[in-house]
C-alpha cells in the first residue's frame, strides 16, 4: 500500500454514532484519524437502510453503510451495561475525540457524558450531533432526514408551486451536519492543541440546514417577503425566468443574462444563435446595458422560445463544449450514470476503487476530498463488519485474552 | 493566559468572494481568528450588489445577505494590478498564516500571489484554493455559477416528481457544502502545522466536495447499474412518509413513520379511525403497496389541523414529525432556533441591525462571537498601520498612488 501522509495521522476518534453522524466520522478518517466505529451487537440499524450490493438485504451490504463508515474500524460493545462502560473509558483514554448521537441526556445517564469523560481524558473533545442541540423545546422530538429538511425551511422553498413542498430523493440533513461536526471537531482541536484542553462541541443537524438558505432569512428580516417554492423557475420582481431549458437530450441548467456581469455572456449565446440564423430580434438587443428587471414578461417568454429552439438543435455534451469555449452559464443536468462518466473527474482522477474481498470484487467510490501539496485524502480502508477489529482492539490492545473476550461475548458487553 | 477564542492568533488573508469562500472565513472569524477580506473599490465582492438591501435601498454596504456571510471580517481593498499593491498583499501574507481564494484557476497566480510566491513571503504558508472543478482539467476553465451547476453534479436530477421534470433548489446548493470541506482542509492544515512546521497548498473544488454527498446514489450505481431518480417525498424503507398540507395558506408537515409500533402510534393519533385498521395498512410492505390512498387519507387528518398541532400530537406519541418551515417560521416563530440562538441581531456601522446567524455548532469553552459585516474598506488603514506597521507618512503616500484602488 502506499504511502499516505493524512493531515492528522495518529489521532483517535471513537465514533459511537448512528446514521446521524456517520460522516463526521468518516471525514476525520479521510483525514488520517484512526476511527474506532463502536456497534451495539448486531451492529448499527442503518445496515439495513439500502441501497444494497446487489439488492440483497443484508447487514454487511448496506451501500450507505460502506459510503459513510469507510476509512474507519470496527467494534461492537454495549455501553449500556458497566462492563461496556468501562471497557469504553479504557478506550477514552487513548483518544482524541468521542462523537456521538444520542438523545439528550443519554450518555450522561450512562456515566459517559462529557464531564465524565473529561475526568479520564482531560483532552478529550466530545462532539454531539442531534437534531435540534443538546437542550431546548425541541431537543427532545424524534427526527428523520425529512423532518430535518423541513424544520430547517429547505424543504418550504423547494418544489413546484401546484405541488407539495419537496425534499431531495437522495438524503441529505444527516451529512450536513455531520459535515459541520468535523468542522467544529477541528475546531476544538485547535483550541487543544493550543491550550491543553478539551471541550463539547453540539452540533444542531436543524441549524446546518437553515445555513442553506441564501437570500430566505434576509428576505423576511429586511422586508418581510417570503421566499417560497417555484419549481424551475425563478422569480424576481413578480417575473418569471426559467432555469431550466430544454435541448436535444435532455435539460440544462441557467438562465437570459443581462446588464454588466451575465449580459456579455448572453450576448455570445446569441452571436452563436445567430450562426444558425436562429437569433430572431435577440440580435438587436444590447444585453451589456439591459435592465433585466425592467423587461416584460412577454419578452422574456419570448426570448426563452427563441433560445429553446436552439438548444433543441444541441445535445447536453455540446453545450458543454460550446460554454467552455465560448465561456457561457450554461451547464448540463446530468443524472448518476452521467456524473460517473463525467470527463472532468476522471481527467482528475476522481474515482477510487476499494477492495472489499468479502464481496469478491473491488468497488468504485467517490474518492479524495481535496488534492494538496504535501498531504492527501483518501479511503485507506472499507466500511468494517460487525465487529471485525474486536480482536485488534479488545485482544491485542487493550490485552484481554481470547478467554474473557468469549465471556464478555457471552454475557452481552461485547 | 489563553485566550477563550479556539482559533486565538490565526489570522486569513481572504481573497474569496460569493458565498463558499466568504461563509468558510466567517466561521474562521467568529472562533477568533482575524480575518482581513481583500477587496478592490473598482471590483467589489459580487455578492454586495444581491438583494434584498435594508430598507430596500440599494448600496454598497447594504445587502443584508452579503451582511450575513461576511460578519467577524476586518475589510481593506487593495489594486493587486498595481506593484505596490500587490507588495502590500505578499506583505500581509508574510505575517498571516492562512490565505483563501476561489478565483477561476490561474487568476491568483496572474496576480503574482501564487503557492511558489507566498512560499517565498512565508514559507509554511496555507494557500487553500476552491474551484467549482478544479485547478486543472479539460473542464477547469468554464465559467460556472453553483445555481446552475448543481444540476451538472447530478443533485437536481434527484429532486421533484417522477411525472415530471425535475424542480430545482433557488438556492445554489453546492455553496452550502463546499464552505465545511474548505474549513475542513484550513483546520486540518493548522493542526498539520502545529506538529510538522509545514504549510501547504489546496485544489479544492465544489464538484469533488459536494459528490461525497452523494455516495450512496453513486454506488447504488458502480454496483448494481441503478441510475437513482427523484421519488417526491416517498421513502423506500418508510410509509406513510410525505408532505401533508395543513389547515392555514400554504402550510405543511411532513411525518414519518419507520416501524410499526410508529404505525400504531399515528393511528392513535388520528383518532383511530375504521379506515386504518383495514389490513392493507397494518405493514410497511402493504402500506406502501397503497401509498397513493394512504397519503390522501392522512392528508384528510392534517388539514383540519395547523402544522404545529399536528406536530406537536405526532412528537408526543413518538412519531417524528415536523413543521415544514419558512423564513417566516425560522425568524418568526420557531422556538428552537430562539433558544440556540441561531438568529443574532447585529449592529452594523451603515444600515444599522440586521439579522445574522449563528454557527450551527456551539463549542463549549470557546463559543463563536459574532461581529457585524464591514463596509467596503472599512479597516484598509486600520491593517496597515496595526497589522503591517506602516507609518502615517508611509500610509499616505500609498493611498496618493491608488495603491487601495
């Protein structure tokens, strides 16, 4: 295997997460962070969440599980018996950081909350990521990706006017915030290495999505408008624009430019429109010095036709090609498969192939985070099964003998 | 005595504008680090001239969304194109340790502050760059908004109704990921170079970021040849599992039910009703097999009642529900975000309070403060008398030749 310099090689972090928080941990495992994944027995519920390696249901075949649980090892243990306490706070002691994802309250009850914590490993940074915080009015409330999706107001402005508010089919709350848990995780690890000392980090999943809200949270603080949903269209100014167009195969993505920034880019749109004697009246128009705002809607229907037709004459690549070369907004909507074929990843060598010998095959992922002079990200190991790194840790580790492994087996703590 | 900031000592040369770049050094600044944003008074930060404006006014220092991503920032602009200007900038460089740009790939390196550049002005310094694609590549130098290249990268494929075309977040999605992968490698290099003595440069890019979040649809792929599509509100291993208007204009909850004790729970709910106890309903298998009936049934439930009641009855028979809510309901009404916090009034020294908002994540010995957006230049002096120790006939002189152009 090769060498691989991680930008923070020889940290430990026991991850105690469920689906909630999964990505934390994988991140500062994509970072050179020895993650422990720590399983109750029979591992997590989300083995069972699809989609699956060749639609099979089983536990060690979850594809979201591999997705977000890569880059770390795996142990089981029941940490709600004293036993599983204590063979945890042996492990707190040799580690950086404990992220989890319980209710409020949870961990605490078990002897395991950060004050705890704190008294064995005064280093130790605690990140919690839940759906609403730690405390408050909702702390409590049971949540899925969709509930989060909708509290935090993504979902109010997302959707077609005549139907239902909408979420994405592909979930998205719990990687927000575990996304943002790596980043206060690292935080706190700065602060640490400064100072010494550990902290709490509490991460809200509902507040990282309100942080993806652009103009929503201005536009009712400045002036009490409400930003709602407008499939794909955008309005200003009580006008239409489409943001989707049609063309040969399929849709693509943008919008009529205008005035000094997007109005030269329209104005090579058109020049390549009228190459094709296809420009109508858009020629005559001075798109660098048009007010966008002052235009009828009659006009911009007008306009959208004419470049629709055109883009109907092109194919997706081919408005790629056009854009890059004549430097316009315009880019293609593109499915999976057409993201997994996309040229500018493979030019970049995105795509990491990860042996998983149990499956008999290697699996293709989705690679690096970032490429950099001096260090690198990327997955060094597959998700782990249940409780495969028991041994490595438990026997060789911590020196328990296979005998009291079988025992602690047996009586439920490991 | 340290200081109760995490990032205490730190300070960012900010060369980024928009949201990605801007909304990952605030972050930086509301944990203590100081931030100085470069701008140039003939080309201001884009994201200025975005409405809305307070009291509708348009100017320069008055958008409130530009206010909300640049808070806790010092301000100075600088003409790059001038030589003293960018003597000025590799000065800066020299006493800072992180610099942060997302220019179009070759555009810093045009302006002479490239990696090899800043290492001769500071050795083990941090440069971390994001691109929408890429330093490099055959597609690294198309012009790209993350509004319209969200599609490209697949998300908007995957939103909407499967009987019609897909809908597509107003919002440009991809700037809401890329800022944590930027804050990502920034912290990580820190730590790097508290151990190791040495800085590094970053190519990092929204397409490469933004697809870790979508890992399970792109394996679904490699694996099984799956090409994943947009399913409404449904859920494979859920039911009922939706958006139901409620009674109020235009309001609605969504409620998710997992299991069959969740099952039961709703039915309680609701009243337990004839309809519910028919068998088709009693399994997740059966209840999907009759999702169309099943929605439109519940829905006859959720809108005699407002969201917050139905909300509020499915919480408290353990059922996960939630209000789906607006800026409105954000700002307004939710008493969550009243208790984290989330929604700071801020004083800013042109427009006065505007909104802002927290960090979603509360470290608790060095909690973020936050600081009000600057104006355009506000603190150009400022950094080079306090930062860079220039005289007041040093300064003067500068400002004479336009080098703050």
């Amino acid at each position: 295997m090769d060498e691989v310099t991680g930008l923070l090689d020889g940290f430990r972090a026991l991850d105690l997460t469920d689906e909630k928080g999964f990505l934390c941990g994988r991140l500062l495992g994509d970072l050179g962070v020895d993650v422990i994944k720590v399983e109750p027995r029979g591992g997590d519920p989300a083995r069972r969440v699809g989609p699956f390696f060749h639609d099979t249901s089983d536990p060690e075949k979850s594809l979201l599980w591999f997705a977000y649980n890569s880059n770390k090892r795996g142990i089981t243990l029941n940490i709600e018996m004293v036993e599983g306490q204590e063979l945890f706070k042996r492990l707190v002691k040799t580690a950086d950081f404990v992220i989890e994802s319980s209710p409020p309250g949870y961990m605490d009850r078990l002897g395991l909350g950060f004050f705890a914590l704190r008294e064995i490993n005064p280093r130790i940074i605690m990140t919690s990521i839940l759906p609403f915080g730690q405390a408050g009015p909702y702390s409590a409330y049971k949540a899925s990706d969709i509930t989060c999706m909708a509290m935090g107001g993504l979902m109010y402005i997302c959707g077609d006017e005549d139907r239902p508010p909408v979420r994405f089919s592909v979930e998205q709350s719990y990687l927000h915030g575990g996304a943002q848990a790596c980043v206060g995780t690292l935080m706190a690890l700065y602060h640490r290495l400064r100072t010494g000392e550990g902290q709490h980090v509490d991460i809200s999943i509902q507040e990282c999505i309100v942080w993806t809200l652009d103009y929503t949270l201005p536009y009712w603080d400045t002036g009490r408008r409400l930003v709602k949903r407008t499939g794909t269209y955008q309005k200003r100014m009580d006008k239409t624009w489409l943001r989707a167009f049609p063309c040969k195969d399929g849709y693509i993505a943008g919008m009529v430019g205008g005035g000094l920034t997007t109005g030269p880019m329209q104005a090579r749109l058109v020049a390549a429109m009228d190459d094709e004697g296809m420009a109508d009246d858009l020629k005559d128009m001075d798109w660098k010095s048009i007010s966008l705002d002052a235009v009828m809607q009659e006009t911009i229907n007008h306009w959208e036709e004419a470049m629709v037709k055109y883009f109907m004459t092109r194919t997706k690549a081919e408005i790629q090609a056009e854009a890059i070369k004549s430097e316009l907004l315009f880019c293609p909507s593109n499915d999976i498969k057409e993201v997994a074929d996309y040229p500018q990843l493979k030019a970049r060598d995105y795509w990491q192939e990860v042996e998983h010998p149990q499956l008999g095959t290697n699996i293709i992922y989705p690679g690096f985070l970032f490429k950099s002079s001096e260090t690198s990200s990327k997955i060094r190991r597959r998700a782990p099964l249940i409780g495969e790194h028991n041994q490595e840790l438990y026997g060789e580790e911590l020196g328990i003998s296979r005998e009291e492994l079988v025992l602690l087996k047996k009586e439920g703590i490991i | 005595m340290t200081g109760s900031h995490a990032l205490q000592g730190v300070r960012v040369v900010d060369f980024s504008w928009q949201f990605t770049g801007p909304i990952a050094t605030r972050f930086l600044g509301d944990h203590g680090a100081q931030v100085i944003k470069v701008e140039s008074l003939s080309r201001p930060d884009e994201a200025r001239g975005y409405a809305p404006y307070k009291d509708n006014i348009a100017g320069i220092n008055r958008s409130t969304l530009f206010a909300n991503y640049n808070g806790s920032k010092l301000d100075m602009t600088l003409d790059l194109k001038n030589p003293q200007g960018l003597e000025m900038a590799k000065k800066l460089v020299a006493v800072s340790d992180v610099v942060t740009a997302t220019f179009r790939p070759g555009t810093i390196e045009k302006f002479g502050l490239g990696y090899e550049e800043l290492q001769k002005v500071k050795p083990d310094i941090i440069l971390v760059s994001m691109t929408m694609q890429g330093q490099w590549g055959p597609f690294s130098q198309q012009p790209t908004l993350g509004a319209f290249f969200q599609s490209t990268m697949g998300f908007t494929e995957l939103m909407g109704w499967p009987d019609r075309t897909a809908v597509i977040p107003p919002t440009p999605y991809p700037d809401y990921i890329g800022p944590w992968f930027m804050l990502i490698a920034i912290l990580g290099a820190l730590s790097y170079r508290d151990r190791t003595g040495k800085g590094q440069y970053f190519d990092l890019s929204q397409l490469e970021t933004g697809l870790h979040f979508l890992t399970p649809a792109l394996l679904d792929y490699f694996v099984n040849g799956k090409i994943a599509t947009r399913n409404g509100n449904r859920s494979n291993h859920a039911c009922p599992h939706g958006a139901y208007r409620c009674k109020g204009d235009d309001r609605w909850c969504v409620i998710s039910v997992f299991t069959d004790e969740e099952w039961k729970a709703l039915c309680r709910v609701i009243g337990s009703p004839a309809w519910m106890r028919d068998p088709k309903f009693a399994t997740l298998i059966s209840r999907k097999n009759n999702e169309d009936e099943l929605d439109g049934l519940i829905e006859g439930w959720t809108i005699e009642h407002s969201p917050e009641e139905v909300m509020i009855s499915m919480q408290a028979a353990g059922v996960a529900a939630g209000i789906v809510q607006s800026g409105q309901d954000l700002i307004d009404r939710d008493p969550q975000l009243k208790h984290r916090g989330h929604c700071q009034v801020m004083d800013h020294p042109e427009i006065g309070s505007y909104v802002s908002e927290m960090v979603p994540f509360r470290l608790s010995k060095t909690p973020p403060q936050m600081k009000s957006a600057p104006c355009l230049g506000e603190h150009t002096e400022y950094v080079c008398r306090e930062i860079l120790g220039l005289s007041d006939e040093e300064f003067l002189e500068l400002l004479s030749k336009g080098v703050f152009g």
